[in-house]
C-alpha cells in the first residue's frame, strides 16, 4: 500500500528534536506545503530535511475553519482534502479534531513512528523509546496515556 501525507509544520519539528526525521522515509510521498515550508524557515530548517524526497506544493485555497488552526495546518488540510487517501500529519489537536470532523486520516510523530516500525525501518525496541523520547526531549507535550498507546501500536498484528 502506497502512503502520501502532507505534514503540517509540528511532525517534522519533533521528529527532527529526537533526531529521528529519516522515520518519514517510511512514507512513500511526502508533500510540504509552502506554508509550512516558510513556517519551518522561521525556526530553522532541519538539516536532515534535505536527506529526504519530498514536494514542496503550493496551495492556492487554504482550508477556512472557526477552529483555531495557523496557516501551514490550513494549507496542509487543503492538500489532505483535495488529494483522497492522502494522510494529514499534525501533532495539534485543533487540527487532529478538524481532519477527523472531515473524514481525514490523521496521525501524528507517534503514528510516524509506529509506521516506521511496521515498514522494518526501526525495531519496536527504538521505536518504544523514540515514542518517549518525544514526551521528555521536545516541544511537544504528549501524555503518558498517549506515549503508551503509541507503544502498543508496536505490536505484530496492530494497524
């Protein structure tokens, strides 16, 4: 099975905090949009971010929403609800919330990683503490309650 996601700006930061960017190779099209791009600049692009294949794309009518949303996650839910079977990477749960109301796969770091770990990229031993990791080493904050089931999605038969 063939997976595209468009990330929104959170994934590849907390990814790139834990050193763990090169997890997105797991993912057979990965599409920035040039919103998040430009919000990436801001902070700095993660060097490992050129190790990767990826589109930048640009989004011409960013999603409208009363949620509280910025604009890379607006652009990134365009791309997601214009492009079927196309996975939206956030790590915002305003923006999780909105994707799940439009009907639109959603995962986060925690998913990218668990993907990862299904796609032999990474053994369930690095995986469980890179999933961890993401709680005490980043910017993100994520509950043990989260972390945990992120590390049953380890197991053989889980999808």
């Amino acid at each position: 099975m063939t997976i595209v996601a468009v990330a929104d700006t959170g994934p590849l930061i907390h990814l790139a905090e834990i050193d763990a960017l090169d997890l997105l190779t797991a993912i057979d099209e990965l599409l920035i949009p040039d919103t998040v791009y430009e919000e990436l600049e801001e902070g700095g692009i993660p060097t490992e971010l050129s190790d990767l294949e990826w589109e930048r794309i640009e989004v011409v009518d960013p999603i409208e929403s009363s949620a509280e949303l910025d604009a890379g996650e607006r652009a990134a839910l365009a791309v997601a609800h214009e492009r079927e079977d196309t996975v939206f990477l956030t790590d915002d749960l305003a923006a999780r919330e909105f994707a799940q109301d439009q009907n639109i796969e959603v995962h986060g770091s925690i998913g990218v990683i668990a993907l990862a770990y299904h796609r032999d990229i990474v053994p369930s031993s690095e995986a469980a503490s890179l999933m961890r990791s993401l709680q005490t080493e980043t910017s993100l904050f994520i509950t043990d309650a989260i972390v945990e089931r992120g590390i049953e999605l380890l197991q053989p038969n889980s999808e």
